[in-house]
C-alpha cells in the first residue's frame, strides 16, 4: 500500500456521510444511524529485538512513543444490552527511539497506523449521566520506516489483528448530541517475524557502525523496522455522539382486560290472547304505563398529580388529594372510559423517562383502587416528555410536566366540567428537600383537592290524583 491516505480518508469521509442521516434533534429519538467522532492521545509500546553479530549477539529495546489519532464510528445495531459499533481510525506519525547500549544512531519512524473494527458497547441509561464500556477487534496496518546517515532507508508495513477495550463517561442530558471521555487499551495479536542476521546488516549499513563484530556493509532483504512494530497501545478519548439509539425500550404494562357486561334478562312477552267478536262488543280502556323519567347527569373533575424530579411516588399532601377524590368518585367513574397517563419533563434520557412515567402512572392507579376506584378496563400508560403543559426551559414549567393525568371521555351517565389537581412539587430524590417549597405543597394540596359535591338526584314525579 503506497500511501494511508489514499484510502482512510475517503473512508472516514463515507463513514461519516453514512451516519449524516442521524436526526440531531433535542429530544425524539434518531432516524438513521447514531454515530460519533473521537480523538485520541496514545502511548504506542514496540517490541525488542534479539539481534545476532559475528561476534555474538545483543537486545535492542525500542522506547515507547506519544502520537494523536482520530476515529469515526457508526451504531446501525441496537440491541436491549447495548449496541455495535463500526469504526475506522488513523494514527499520526511518531518518533521510536532505539537503544542497544545506547541511543541507536539512526532514526526510526512509525509513519502511521491506520485501522477498521467492530465493538460491542455496553453501558446502563440513566438520567443526565452514563458509563459504558465496551470490547472489540481491530485490523491495524502499521508503517515503519528507518534512516540513516549511510544507506538506503528500510522500511516495512504489516497488516495485524488487534484486540481493543475501552470505558468511558458520557454526558447525557436527553439531548442527541453527548460528550464523552474514556481511556482505551489495545494489544496486537499478530507477531512480525525477524531475521536476526539482515537485522544486523541493515545496523551496520544505516550507522557505518559495528557492535557486534565485523560483517559486510550490505543491507539485507529484510529491514531492521521488523524488529520494531507495535505491540501494545493506551490512549486517552474524547469526542461527541450524535443521534440516540432507542436500545432496550422498557416493557409497557399490560393493559387490564375489560370485565364482561352481562346484558340485563330480558322479560319474555306473553301474547294476549284473541277476544273473540261477540254481537255487541264491550269498548274497554287500558291505562299506558308510566316511563321512568330519564336519569340525571352527573358532574365529575378530572385529576391531575404533580411529583418531584426523579420521583415516581406522590408527596403526603398529593396522596391526600388523590384519596378524597377517589371517595367522591369511585361509584360514578365508568373504568372503561377512564384513562391514567404519566409524564415527565425533559431532562433525563428517553429510556429513563419512558420507565419513570409509566411508573407514575401505576403509582396513582394503585392509589385509587387502594382507595375503592374500580379501574378494571382503564387505560394505564407512561408518555414521557412527549406531552408538555409547561415550558421545560424554566424550573416551573419543569414541575407542571412531572405529572400524571387521570381523564375521562364524556359518558351517558356523566360530564367532565373541571379538574383537581395538586400542587407542583420540586422535591428531587436523594436530595435535601426545600422546606418552603413542601409547606406550599402540603397546604395547596389539600385546597386543590375540594370538589364541588355531587349534585343530588331529581327525584321522581308523583302520580297524580285519578
């Protein structure tokens, strides 16, 4: 290969262009690829060679060097563990010194490392935060190159397989861009081959030197750069991903099955039986029966449920709130047409936020089956940051999008005409809670949840006087 970059870049420049079809949006989920770019600063190890003179026979040791690097990588598989991770990378040419005794009096180059891989990423979504890690194998063709003041130079290249591991911390705040820093290691698998004795000619060649005897100043076939490759590789990361993998969605619970009505019996109708015509039929009256007047609409307030950052429990004063309203309504509430509907605000991952506002929903369920409401047949989901009331840019409409909505559709039986809803509470789990804010939210609580009473059923006409 007569140059690394007539292939790497366009490489790295399709790698890129295919993952371009990530959507970096603030909070949906990408629609292409996620991808991501890095770079690095390594420490590249060599290795040492045994080398053999007329005289007997020597180590040269090879001092590690410091280079710079770059990598791209695309995501295309998302899996409920983790995902895999397509990369390409190039390393920037690095001085190696070499020592046999002393400093070797010639230069010794790692030109360049150039390298394309897969890697399997793991790592756990929390919210704003997430470490992960990974492993993976690498193909790398490294370029060495040797000068001197006497001879030609000698260069050598090799392809060799690689093992890699890497962990790193990601900033995720919810967002589809997400900073990183890590720290990688990587050993060659692959050993190149020396021959001792064209070592030693290339040594006396390239330094008009003899350290182990006389020998001819012929350069052998084979370079001295064989004894020196790389074998072992640690490196400092950093870089930004784009675009969100929705890996390992969590499981919605399932919805309850609705009971089966049992129709009402229907009463079986006797036919009358034929009156025979006699010579002067007799006119008789039949009194129609009374209907029952129709039965009055009854007026019921949605519920809404406010909770803290990263809480999936409701405060006292909420809880309150929730069981006197479940009294005032758990023999009115049709199930059927009943819907519990967690959200959250923005901040988090899509993940975390799809499991805490399902969580709030089956949170204000159980408070109100605990407390009578019958809700065999509702509609019990999480929505996430999907819905918002309140502006997530501000601490206030943060605390409006912690909720969950209990509503209904307008049946026979009853209407919709307002709403209870509890205070905004800013409590944070595993934080200090604020006093101030709790003693607002204790005594706006239980004020929000008055409902006006039921009104009494119109009572049925008297028959009148015959």
């Amino acid at each position: 290969m007569a140059s690394l970059k007539s292939w790497i870049l366009p490489l790295s420049a399709s790698v890129g262009l295919l993952a371009a079809g990530g959507d970096t949006g603030t909070q949906a989920p990408s629609k292409g690829w996620p991808w991501e770019v890095q770079l690095q600063l390594d420490q590249m190890s060599y290795s040492s060679a045994d080398v053999r003179g007329p005289l007997g026979g020597f180590k040269a040791g090879a001092d590690p060097s410091t280079g710079f690097g770059i990598r791209f990588a695309i995501d295309p598989i998302c899996t409920s563990w983790g995902s895999i991770l397509f990369s390409a990378g190039y390393r920037a040419p690095s001085d190696v010194t070499i020592k046999y005794g002393q400093k070797a009096p010639f230069d010794l180059k790692h030109r360049s490392q150039a390298e394309i891989g897969v890697m399997a990423r793991f790592g756990t979504n929390e919210p704003r935060r997430r470490w992960e890690w990974g492993v993976g194998v690498d193909e790398r063709f490294d370029s060495m190159r040797a000068t001197g003041a006497w001879g030609t130079p000698t260069e050598d290249k090799a392809w060799r397989p690689w093992v890699r591991g890497m962990v790193r911390y990601v900033w995720d705040d919810g967002k589809n861009t997400q900073p990183f820093l890590g720290l990688e290691v990587a050993g060659a698998l692959g050993k190149v081959e020396v021959n001792e004795q064209n070592y030693y000619q290339d040594l006396v060649v390239l330094t008009n030197t003899y350290p182990a005897g006389y020998r001819s100043r012929v350069q052998g076939p084979e370079s001295l750069t064989r004894g020196h490759f790389p074998t072992f590789q640690v490196a400092l990361v950093g870089g930004i991903r784009f675009g969100r993998a929705n890996c390992g969605k969590p499981v919605a619970m399932a919805p309850v099955p609705a009971k089966e009505e049992t129709p009402a019996p229907v009463a079986a109708v006797t036919p009358t039986p034929a009156v025979e015509p006699t010579a002067a039929p007799v006119e008789t009256t039949q009194a129609k029966p009374v209907e029952p007047p129709p039965a009055p609409m009854i007026d019921v307030q949605s519920l809404t449920v406010h909770f803290g950052t990263n809480k999936f429990e409701a405060n006292k004063a909420a809880a309150e709130a929730v069981k006197g309203w479940a009294e005032k309504y758990k023999s009115v509430v049709d199930p059927s047409v009943t819907s519990v509907i967690g959200h959250t605000d923005s901040r988090g991952s899509r993940k975390w936020n799809e499991v805490l506002s399902v969580k709030r929903a089956q949170n204000v369920a159980h408070m109100l089956k605990g407390n009578g409401l019958n809700l065999d047949g509702a509609k019990i989901e999480g929505h996430a940051f999907d819905e918002p009331i309140g502006d997530n840019n501000t601490k206030e409409g943060r605390a409006l999008n912690r909720r969950t909505d209990v509503t209904f559709k307008d049946g026979s039986k009853f209407r919709v005409t307002g709403k209870t809803e509890t205070a905004p509470d800013y409590t944070r789990t595993g934080g200090p809670r604020r006093k101030k804010a709790a003693k607002v939210a204790d005594a706006a609580a239980p004020a929000a949840a008055e409902a006006t009473p039921a009104p009494k059923a119109a009572k049925a006409p008297k028959a009148g006087k015959k």
